[in-house]
C-alpha cells in the first residue's frame, strides 16, 4: 500500500471530524452557543435525528445478519471481556468504590453511537451503512447494560432490577429504531413511506452528525483539563489516564486482533470494529455518573482527555492499519 494513499486515507476519515469538533469549540469561545444550547441540542440528537438517522440507514440494503454474526461477536464479546477484566483489576487495585465505575467506562464504552458512526461513514461511505447501523446497535445494547452493572455495583448497595434494566433498555431510542427498522427491512415496506415523510427524514437525519459534532466540540472543558494536569499526583487522576490509555491503545488493538485472527473478519468489517474502539468515551457517561451519585468531574475529565486523545490515536491507528491492508 502505497504511504501517500494510506496517509490520505486516514486524514479523509478523521479531518472531517476533527474540523467539525474545532467549529463546536470555535463557536464556544465566541459565545455563540453555550451548555444549555449543548445540552439541548445533544437530548434531540439522541432521542430524534440519531434514531432516525438509523432507521433510513437500514432500510437502504438487505441485511446478510449471517455474514454480519462475526462482526457483533467480535464488538460485543470484545467490549464483555474488557468490562470483565476492567471490573476484576478495580476491585483490586482502586479502594474507593466510587471511582471503580469511573475507570470501568472508560475502558469498555465508547461513543460509537456518534463519532464511531461519523467515522465509518467517512471511511467506507454507504456501502458500510448496513453493516454499521446493526454493529453500532448491539454496541449501545450492551454499553447500556453493562454501565448500569458497574455503576449500580460502585455507588449503590442495592442488587441490578432486571425488570428495570429491561424495561430502560427497550425505551432506548437507538434501540426502538433498529427494531422498527429491521422489520420495515424484512418485510420490505420501504416503498409504503410517502416520498414526503422520507425527504423530510433524510433532513432531519442530516443533521445529527454536525450537530452531534460540534456539540461534543463546545463541550470540552479546557478548564478542567488544566486543573487535571496540575492535579496529575493525584490518585483518581492517575485512574482516568489509565483508563483513557486502555480506551485509546489497548482496547482498539485488543478488538482489532480478536476480529483479525480468532474471527477473520474481512477489511471493511475489521475497519468498522476499529474505528468504533478508536472512539473517545461516551458523553452519557458523564450523565450517568452524576445522576448515581459519582464523581462527574473526574468522569468529565475522562471523557476530555479520551476525546483530544482520539483525534490522534484513530489518525495514526488507521495510517498504520491502511499501510498494513488490513482495512
């Protein structure tokens, strides 16, 4: 592979990205938006343009679920160990209980439901939309369930409900799209939609990933990161860059080589897994962590550090794995 195309190749997926993000950061600084427009913008992302964003997706190819049972084992299995080991080494290496659920979400959830999919498609365009769309779906399934696990097990004394977790799971909007939209795929009723409803879907869903960009852009807190360096002694700063370390190095590399060797996934699918790794942590993990109790500023720390971080770690990653052919 020729250095030239794969550098190009890694700038064309991830300079898309970056500017958009730089925009969000640009347009902070001069005051033009601020948390609350964030805050808003980001609650109709997740519960409106993003869903329907996936559910068109899906309905644009068949979907081969039998060529696509490597791809899911390998995220979903992959991001279960990782959990597994993450949960195994806080419990015997991080004494406050409260920081445990901090380090673990790091290491395994990453914001693959936005900038993996901004990725993706700027990588491999609509020929990956299908493959991409059921990937990223049972990413968040899993995501979900396994946060709730860890911060249920480090912030309160009382057992996981079930029922609960179920019930949160269904109302999930990302999931409620997928499942519309694989029954409107298998019992192709694509062409039951007025032209009409469909223009204005595919506006609406144009939306999301500047809007989700620019976002997660204003939403760095530089301030926080200063305080962070000046604070690098301190305990529960050295769990966030260690867990930003696993989250940017060794988790991709870990999915990576179990999609390549234990299950052969071929180059687009491989590419897919990688860049979805490759994603800083997700921002609903800051929500979540405050909503049960935790420390939000380290959470908010982790989820700075992981985002400035992935900007280089998928640059050099991709460059690196183009020049190999193995994506």
């Amino acid at each position: 592979m020729n250095i030239l195309d794969s550098l190009q190749f890694s700038i064309g997926v991830t300079l898309p990205t970056i500017l958009l993000m730089l925009f969000g950061i640009f347009l902070r600084r001069r005051k033009f938006i601020d948390d609350v427009f964030c805050n808003t913008a980001s609650k109709v992302v997740f519960n409106f343009t993003l869903p329907i964003m996936i559910f068109f997706n899906m309905l644009k190819s068949p979907l081969d679920f039998s060529s696509q049972i490597s791809l899911i084992t390998t995220g979903v299995g992959g991001s279960i160990l990782i959990y597994l080991w993450a949960e195994w080494w806080a419990a015997r290496h991080i004494e406050n209980r409260r920081y445990r659920c901090i380090f673990t979400q790091g290491t395994f959830r990453t914001n693959a439901a936005i900038l993996g999919i901004a990725l993706i498609l700027n990588a491999y365009g609509d020929k990956a939309l299908a493959a991409a769309s059921v990937y990223i779906s049972c990413l968040v399934i899993t995501f979900n369930v396994l946060a709730v696990i860890t911060l249920t097990s480090s912030l309160s004394e009382k057992k996981v409900n079930v029922g609960k977790l179920t019930l949160s799971i269904l109302k999930n909007p990302l999931i409620l799209a997928v499942i519309v939209g694989l029954i409107f795929n298998y019992f192709n009723l694509a062409n039951t939609i007025p032209k009409a409803i469909e223009s204005a879907g595919k506006l609406i869903s144009s939306l999301t990933l500047p809007l989700a960009l620019i976002c997660t852009g204003a939403s760095i807190n530089f301030k926080q990161l200063k305080q962070f360096n000046q604070g690098a002694e301190s305990t529960v700063n050295k769990i966030v860059l260690f867990s930003a370390f696993i989250r940017l190095i060794l988790a991709p590399i870990f999915l990576l080589l179990l999609g390549k060797f234990i299950l052969n996934l071929p180059p687009m699918e491989l590419g897919i897994v990688f860049i979805a790794a490759s994603a800083p942590v997700a921002a609903a993990t800051y929500a979540m962590v405050k909503s049960y109790g935790g420390d939000g500023e380290a959470a908010a720390n982790l989820i700075g550090v992981t985002t400035l971080g992935s900007m280089f770690s998928a640059s050099i990653g991709l460059f690196l794995l183009r020049q190999m052919g193995w994506v």
